[in-house]
C-alpha cells in the first residue's frame, strides 16, 4: 500500500527540499544590513499620505483568484507525469480530458477581458 502512494512521497521531498535550499541560499547569499531607515514602518523614505484602506479594483482580486485557480489546478499534473509509466490508456484520456477543460477555461477567461488589468 505505501509502494502505490511513493511518487507523492517522492514528490513532497523533492518540494521540501526545494524549499529549505531557495531559503537558505537566500538567507546566506543576500547582503544583509539593516537600518533605521530600513526597520522603519515604511521603507521608501517619506511619510505616507491618504488612507491606508484605498479600495482596489475588482481585476485585482479576479486576477488573484483566477491565478489560484489555475495554478492549484496545474499542480495535479504533477502526481500524473510521476505515474504516467504506470498508467493505462484511460487514465491517459482521463488527464488529457482534464487539460482539455483547463485550456478552454483558461482562453474563455483571456477572451473575455478577465485577465486585462487596463
């Protein structure tokens, strides 16, 4: 039982690892020299003028939403190219199929201005 679920195994290593070598490279290799211009509340140089709470645009937020949509839906490809030597033709279909409604999903939104921040 464990053997069928090894490629997620594989997969959330391969990921953690990642993880702790981007932040300890970044950590180590980034010159580090805080100030008190850089420890202040705001960094640019100069006090902050109007409300803080100023409202957004609405494609700010659909973009957002849109790009964690899609971007949790692109990481189930990765568990299906671990096991595509195992698979048989219909899980093959299955995953094409998917990629097929994500890609309509995907130029339905562009098509329709969602992704248009003008």
């Amino acid at each position: 039982m464990i053997l069928e679920y090894s490629f997620i195994f594989k997969y959330l290593f391969f990921c953690l690892l990642i993880t702790i070598v981007l932040f300890s490279l970044s950590f180590f290799l980034v010159y580090q020299k805080p100030g008190i211009e850089k420890l202040s509340a705001y960094e640019c140089g100069f006090n902050p003028y109007g409300d803080a709470r100023s409202k957004f645009e609405v494609r700010f937020y659909i973009v957002g939403i849109l790009f964690i949509i899609f971007d949790l839906e692109i990481t189930y490809l990765f568990p299906w190219v671990l096991s595509l030597d195992y698979m048989t033709v219909n899980g093959i279909l299955v995953m094409y199929i998917f990629i097929y409604i994500l890609t309509i999903g995907f130029l339905y939104e562009w098509f329709k201005g969602a992704l248009d921040l003008e």
